[in-house]
C-alpha cells in the first residue's frame, strides 16, 4: 500500500464511563479494496463502524477521510461526503416501499434546497427523474430487485432486506461502502448471492468496502485485507493468510493457542 | 327527536369533525416527529389567532396578508421553541419533553394574557356566515366551511408527506432518527420542519375556532378536548385521526341533540373510554408488539 488511504483510523479511543470500547485502533482502509473487521463479540466492531459514521466522538484520535480531518464533522454531513453504512439489524423504513427506501439513500445528493424541494417543480424535477433514472440502472437492476421495488419492505423477506439495505447505501454513490454484517441471519444461498454482489461491486466499479462480518468462510474469500478486533483492541492486521494463522487471532477466537485454523465458519 | 333533526345534528357533527381532525394533526406531527405529546397545541393555537387578530384589527392589514404574517409568526415562534427549549433536551426521556410542553403551555398562556389581556375580543369573520339550507336542515356557514378548510389542509399535508422528497426525508427521520442521519438526512432540520407545520396547523385551526366563537385566552383549552380525538384515532395515525375526528364531532352533537349542551362534554368521552377499552391503540395506531 503506497497510496494514502482513503480512509484511516488513527488512534482511537472510545470510551462509555468506565467501559472502554476503543483503546487506540489504527486502521487504514485503501481504495478500492475490501477491508473486512473481524473479532469476537463485543470486540469493539460496532463501535468503530459508529466512530466513523459520527454517532460515538472519540475522547482521542482522528478519522481522516479524502485527507481531511472529519473528527468533529456530524453524522449527516460525513453521509453526505461518501460514507454510506448498512446497519447490523436491517434498518429499513418500515411504512416505505422499497423505491422510497432507496430513494432517501440519493436524498443527500440532491442539489435544490429545501424550499424548492418542498414543490415539485423545476429543477427539483428534474433532479429527481436524474435520481430515478440512476437508481433503475446501477441499484435496482444490478441488485436484481426488480420485481420488488413497489412492496412494501415489511413484506420482505429478511435476505432481500438486507439487499435492500444495501441497495439504499448504493444510492448514496458511496466513496467507501461500510456494512455491518451484511450476511448475518441468511443461509447459505443468500450469502453467496451477497458475497457476490459485494465482489462485484469491488471488481466493477472499483468500490472500496469495510465490512463486519462473522462468516469467516466468506470474509476470507473475499477481503484483500483482514483486522482483527479484541477486547477494543487491533491484535491482528493483514492478508487473510497472515491473519488466519495468527496465534493471537486462534487465540481470540478459540480461547486455546493449541488451536485449529480459524476457517470454519464461526457459530452464533 | 325526528329524522330531520337526527340528519341536521349529524350533519352539524361530521362538519365539525374536519375541525377536531385538524387540530389532531397537530398533535400526531408532533408526536410522529418527536415521540413526545405537545401540550402546548392549545397555547399554538390561541397565540395563531391572537397574531391574525393582531394584524387585521390592530394593525389593518387585509385578512389574507394577516392570516400569512399570523402564520409566519407562528414558525418563528416554533422555531424559537424547538431552538431554545427542545433541542437542550435531545436526548432525555420522552416524558421530560412533555412536561416542558406542558410549561410551555402555561407560559404562552400567561403571555397573551399580559400582552392582549383576559377579555373576549371580537375575531374577524373568516369563513361565510350564510347558512346552508337543504330542505328542512340548516347547516351553519362557518361549519360547514370550516369542514373543507381543515380537509384542505390536511389533504396538503398528507400529499407533502407521501411525494415530496422533504415529506419524506421527515418521514423517515421520524421513524428511525438514527438510520435517517446516517443517510445524510439534516435530523435537526427535519425537526424543526415538524414544529413548524404543527405550529401552523395549530395558527389555522385556533383562527377558524375563535372566528367561529370568539377570541380569549380560553380558547387553548379546546385543544385539551381532541386529545380524545388523538388517542381515538391512535397517536401515529392521520387517517385514524380524520376517522377519529368524524366519529367524536358525530357524537358531541348527536349527545347535545339528545341530552342537551351539558353532555356534549360527557358522552364522546364514554364511547371513546369504551372504544379504547377493545382497542387501547387507538382505531389506527400503531399496535406495540413486543417480542419476547
């Protein structure tokens, strides 16, 4: 890696009274790469994905996104500047239909303010039908949710939820795509449909993703870059090889250091 | 009671329905936007009215142009609240937000006493007086008139809602705050919209109110009586509330029909009490499940 990245975590520390979650995380995520975070439960994961899209502030340390300092930016506008997120539990609009709901995720991109926004005229329309447009195309249609985009998302079955979720992410033409465990809960077909998906988005577009996740078989498979999280701190850091055989991670996940290899996919 | 009368008195009722639904719109933004009940839509209203009085009688602006500064006013006051009372209290629990609404409240109240004093005034005629006459039933102007302007606006609002995309950022803010940040959506701003349009909603409703009655401080206790109305009608529901509306209006003037003026307090408030006995979230609301 000799480029800067486009997005790091330098030193960060979070804590909740007397409980720290952080203590001092450093994590580059390259461009156009797939960064996976990985660790046991209650490693801190979360609460990073949270320091960087702004809802926890780190006492100490900085998140550099493009460059620039975005410690002190707020939620809205870090969303605004690139970085769209999935959340752990889907986290749709329940009363929406699945076009709406992907619809808010182009709603920071729109120009007209909201004056004009409240009609429905002039340049505003036309911006929408822009939106609309790109969503049919590089959303709708490359997620293959076609035939769902006037349901309501409560009706949905949680895998296209979740392919949903991140559809709406998609819509925000993320710089760096952030999903919480995008796989969790789903069986062995959605995975790889989502796994798939998420490949595509790297190799096609050149997206750059950090992701969560606990299927190991499928972290594995698809990351250039593995951090491992414990107990709020990095233990681990580097290609899924080194990372598999580190006898720190083995350790972690395991408990034991004669442990097997981390390659089975890690029970819930 | 004959059937003419029994049509007059429902007819008079449902007209008077559009007015309870608005005013319960005012409750469900708030508490669509905020999770908290606003207490203080009584004082919103009467204050609106106050400030349309204040521009026509006092300063001798046309009625449109007073009724526009009235609800300009209105915002700006709202926005003031949301600013300096609300926003310090992101973050506490719903009930304390509440209460402070219901401060709020006793301040507006103890405001425009000072300022236009406790005394009824005379509000200007808004709506047609000229009653309508369909056969044998006479319906009053001012009802009937009331019934579309209410319906007007919030047939406006429900539209706003559905297809402007600031309806619908607000929205979704409204259902998950945090989900809606992260998608870039101004929560802070969405907020203030929603106090705005309940403070607005309320500047209407409290002047077609006091030009149908008359103007003084007592008018914020109307808004006390369509909380009946908003729990009827289930707290996150606009169309529970438009149904909601109807029904009660139906009821106080089918029970002053029957039982004279003194029930039309007591009556929808029993059927109401028996209705959310089968159903204690309301005809529409949203039912809380909780899964164990």
């Amino acid at each position: 890696m000799s480029a800067a990245p486009l997005l790091s975590v330098d030193d960060v520390h979070l804590r909740f009274g007397g409980i720290r979650a952080l203590g001092g995380v450093s994590l580059a995520v390259a461009a156009g790469q797939i960064t996976a975070v990985i660790g046991p439960n209650g490693a801190g994961k979360t609460s990073l994905f949270n320091a960087i899209s702004g809802f926890y502030r780190p006492q100490q340390g900085r998140l550099v996104f493009e460059g620039r300092d975005i410690s002190q930016v707020k939620p809205n506008v870090r969303a605004a500047m690139g970085l769209a997120r999935t959340f752990q539990n889907v986290a749709l609009f329940r009363g929406m239909t699945v076009l709406d709901n992907i619809k808010l995720g182009g709603h920071n991109r729109m120009r007209a303010s909201v004056l004009q926004a409240m009609g429905y005229w002039g340049k505003s329309s036309r911006e929408e039908m822009a939106l609309r447009e790109e969503i049919e195309r590089d959303v709708i249609d490359f997620l293959e949710i076609d035939h769902i985009r006037n349901q309501s998302v409560a009706s949905l079955p949680y895998g296209l939820q979740k392919r949903v979720e991140l559809a709406r992410a998609l819509a925000m033409r993320p710089k760096v795509l952030m999903l919480d465990e995008p796989v969790a809960g789903m069986n062995r077909e959605e995975t790889e449909d989502m796994a798939r998906f998420i490949l595509d988005l790297q190799e096609e577009r050149g997206m750059t993703i950090l992701l969560i996740e606990h299927d190991m078989g499928m972290v594995m498979d698809i990351s250039n870059h593995v951090a491992v999280l414990n107990f709020g701190q990095l233990i681990a850091s580097g290609s899924p090889q080194e990372v598999r055989s580190h006898p720190d991670v083995i350790e972690a996940y395991l408990g034991a250091r004669e442990g097997r290899a981390v390659n089975a996919s890690q029970g819930r | 009671m004959d059937w003419i009368s029994f049509i007059e008195f429902s007819l008079i009722g449902l007209f008077s329905g559009g007015l309870l639904a608005l005013v319960a719109l005012g409750f469900v933004l708030v508490y669509k936007g905020t999770r908290a009940i606003n207490f203080a839509m009584g004082e919103f209203m009467m204050l609106g009215a106050y400030l349309v009085y204040t521009g026509h009688t006092w300063m001798g602006l046309p009625l449109w142009l007073a009724v526009l500064l009235g609800l300009l006013g209105i915002s700006l006051i709202a926005l003031g609240v949301e600013r300096l009372v609300l926003r310090p209290l992101a973050g506490q629990p719903v009930v304390s937000v509440l209460m402070v609404t219901i401060g709020l409240g006793a301040l507006m109240h103890g405001a425009v006493d000072a300022i236009w004093g406790g005394r009824n005034l005379e509000m200007p005629q808004i709506l047609p007086r000229k009653p309508l006459l369909w056969g044998d039933i006479l319906i009053p102007g001012p009802i009937f008139w009331s019934f579309w302007v209410a319906l007007a606006v919030i047939a406006a609002l429900s539209l706003y809602f559905r297809f402007s995309r600031t309806g619908i950022a607000m929205r979704a803010a409204a259902s998950d705050p945090i989900t809606a940040y992260a998608l870039g959506i101004d929560v802070r701003r969405t907020q203030q919209l929603t106090w705005v349009f309940a403070g607005c909603v309320g500047a209407v409703a409290g002047t077609i109110v006091a030009s149908i009655s008359s103007l003084s401080p007592a008018l914020s206790a109307t808004a006390l009586g369509v909380l009946a109305v908003v729990i009827l009608g289930g707290l996150d529901s606009v169309l529970g509330v438009i149904i909601a509306g109807l029904v009660v209006g139906w009821l106080e003037s089918i029970a002053v029909g029957y039982f004279g003026g003194k029930a039309r307090d007591l009556v929808p408030y029993l059927v109401v009490l028996a209705i959310l006995m089968i159903r204690p979230y309301g005809l529409l609301g949203t039912r809380d499940i909780e899964r164990l």
